[in-house]
C-alpha cells in the first residue's frame, strides 16, 4: 500500500489496507515481497501528479514481474493522459472503489470497511526554499521533541463538494458532494469514545457541504455528536469560508460549547477580484469577520488557512493585499502554496498566467512571513495529524 496526496487521500488509502486485512492479505512493506500493490495517486497540482508519475516508475522498475499492481486515486480522473503515458493497468477513483470487490473476490466487501487514521505518505525530497522549509519544521521538532500525533480519531464524514472554483481539480475527482449519514457517522464517533480517544478530526473534501445532499448540514451533524457525553472535542477539516459566513450564526453555540479545537478554512486570496476570478462566492470582509469573532470569542481553537499566490491576472497590488490581508488576524498556522494550472480547469485556460518566477517569489515572500509571525513549532504536531 503506496500513497501520497491529502488527508482524505491517506484515509481512503487506510480504508483499502484495512478492507485487504479483513479479507486475509498481509501487508508488507517490501516491495519485492508484493504479490499485490495499489498505489493511490494524486492529482491537485504538477507537482503532486510528477511525484505519482514518479512513485509509478520506480514500482514498475522494481516490483516483481507477477506482482499485480493497480494505480488509482486522483490522478486518473484529473489527467488520464499524463497517466497512461506511464501505466496501461487497471485505474479508478475513489468513488469507484468497490470494483476492488470484484477485483480480488472479496468475501467482505469495502462497503462494510471503515478507517480512523491516515496511511502515511511517500516524501519526496526537495531541494532549494522547499528544502530550507523542511528543514526549519524539523529543527523546530528537535527542539520541541514534538512527535506524530496519533491521539486523533478520524471519521470521513464525504466526499465531493458542491463548489466550482475555477481552479480546482478535485471536483473533477472526487465529484458532488456524498455524505454519510449521521447515524453512520455517530456510531464511528462512539467506538472511539469507548476505544478512549479524546479528541476527534472530521474530514471531507469540503466540510462545508456536508448533509446538503441528505436535506441536512454540518451543524446538524455536529449538535447530533454533541450529545454524547464524555470528555471530548471535535475538529473541523476544510471547512469553506462561504458556507463557515453562512451557518456561522448556527455555528457559535457550537463553538461556545469549548467541544471544537480545530477548524481550517482556506481564504486562498486577499483580493476580492481574484476571488471572484476564483469563483469562491464570498468576499474578504466575510472572511474577515468570521476569523476576528473567533480570535475574540474562542481563542483556544486552533485556526489554520490557506492561501494560493500567482492565480492568473494576479498583480502586484493583488499579492500585496494578500500578503497583508492577514494582519490584524490571528492563525496558528497558514499555508502557502503557488497556483498550478490543471487541465479541466477553467483556470487552465485564463488568459494572464502568471510567470513561474514570479510566482516563487512571491510565495517565498508570504512563506517567509507566515513563518515568522506564526509559532510553527508549536503546532508541527497537529500539522502532522490533522493538516
């Protein structure tokens, strides 16, 4: 079992390696030893997807000529071109999981099989800023003698959104938004407060969209949860900033309650233009005033964003109110990272790309300032578990 890619990724890789297990294959870490090997891709940007065309080469170079091997993943739905081009094998999705039933004749199908951890990825090693990033995050790990964090009981609660950002390829692979229903996702929750566990992480594409498919939305799921007792907090994975300003008054009781103690929202621009190029239907100002009511009211919840810079048309002025936009708000952790351009995308097609140098610059320049105004070190621990 091979992955890389995001959280949601590393638990759909987790629920295979468990589905596997319940029908008697043993894992084993060599590759040599592989009679069966799946390797779930990724697809986000060109970085993610050359790291997968890489990861399959070196499988095909040294796996055993018998052993069976099967990509799937994001990749194949994003840029099958690009794919084929390396491997003629069998590929699928996510949402096309269950062919492994036919596939291995599986006497527990993956529709029963459940994960509540994250499969660990392949790292790649990087070279330049990249590499002096990594570095700084593990000198800080020395320092602090911060660990990997495995006290976080996971529940994928979807998948799919319903948003349409210009930019984004995950629609293409993960499709609309299909929830879980809240008895499902009740009973997980259960069996970790008996297993003992204390604080639990919801993931999705989008948690913003949960239920909508089901007639029911996040807070729904959340009071439903809320009325376990036990010694518990919740976080909240990827939670957009329209639908965070739209439930926002439903959501406060929620965070009043002192039971949420993650919550990541990606603002992606400080631009209101790139914004809406971006097609992300909500404004600076909503983000703003959503963010400045938790750092006022519930400064004990850990607060992460993202935000992208080179997005086509981005100017000068344009990177200039991102890389200020965060001032006066308080995160303990940003993210930034560079636009790629992914075929399917509208994005893709914009007039007004950004140069690739310029786009380096800038992200070393907001890079370097969330760096600095953020205790990084603090936080390398939840980074590594939650983020």
């Amino acid at each position: 079992m091979v992955c890389v890619g995001c959280p949601e990724s590393r638990i759909d890789t987790a629920r295979v390696r468990n589905f596997l297990k319940e029908n008697g294959w043993s894992i084993t870490n060599e590759l040599k030893n592989a009679d069966l090997i799946l390797f779930r891709t990724c697809g986000l940007t060109e970085r993610t997807a050359g790291d997968s065309l890489q990861i399959i080469r070196k499988i095909r170079a040294e796996k055993r000529p018998d052993a069976k091997f099967i990509v799937w993943g994001c990749l194949p739905k994003i840029d099958p071109q690009a794919l084929r081009a390396e491997y003629e094998g069998v590929t699928f999705g996510e949402r096309e999981v269950t062919i492994l039933n036919k596939i291995l004749e599986a006497k527990k199908p993956i529709e029963e099989i459940t994960a509540n951890y994250e499969k660990p990825v392949l790292h790649f090693g990087r070279s330049g800023f990249l590499n002096c990033i990594g570095r700084i995050l593990e000198s800080a790990e020395k320092r602090f003698d911060i660990g990997r964090n495995s006290s976080v009981f996971l529940i994928k609660v979807s998948t799919g959104c319903l948003g349409n950002c210009s930019f984004c390829a995950v629609r293409i692979s993960r499709g609309l938004i299909c929830s879980k229903s809240i008895d499902s996702i009740l009973s997980e929750f259960r069996k970790g407060l008996k297993m003992g566990f204390q604080r639990f992480g919801l993931l999705g594409t989008d948690l913003g969209y949960y239920g909508m498919d089901l007639g029911q939305n996040l807070v729904d799921l959340l009071r439903e949860m809320m009325r376990e007792k036990g010694n518990y907090k919740i976080g909240l994975r990827n939670v957009n900033p329209y639908c965070l300003n739209e439930m926002f008054d439903s959501l406060e009781p929620i965070f009043s309650s002192g039971k949420i103690w993650f919550l990541s929202t990606a603002v992606e621009s400080g631009s209101d233009r790139i914004l809406k190029l971006m097609r992300r239907k909500y404004t600076s100002q909503d983000f703003k005033k959503c963010i400045k009511i938790l750092n006022e009211r519930y400064p004990n919840i850990f607060l992460r964003t993202q935000i992208m810079v080179g997005f086509p048309t981005e100017t000068e002025e344009d990177f200039q109110t991102s890389l200020h936009f965060l001032d006066k708000l308080k995160f303990d952790w940003v993210e930034v990272y560079k636009f790629s351009p992914r075929i399917g995308t509208d994005a893709f097609k914009m007039d007004g790309q950004v140069p690739e140098e310029i786009k380096e610059a800038r992200f070393r320049q907001l890079s370097l300032k969330a760096l600095m105004q953020h205790p990084y070190y603090k936080v390398k621990n939840l980074i590594e578990s939650f983020s």
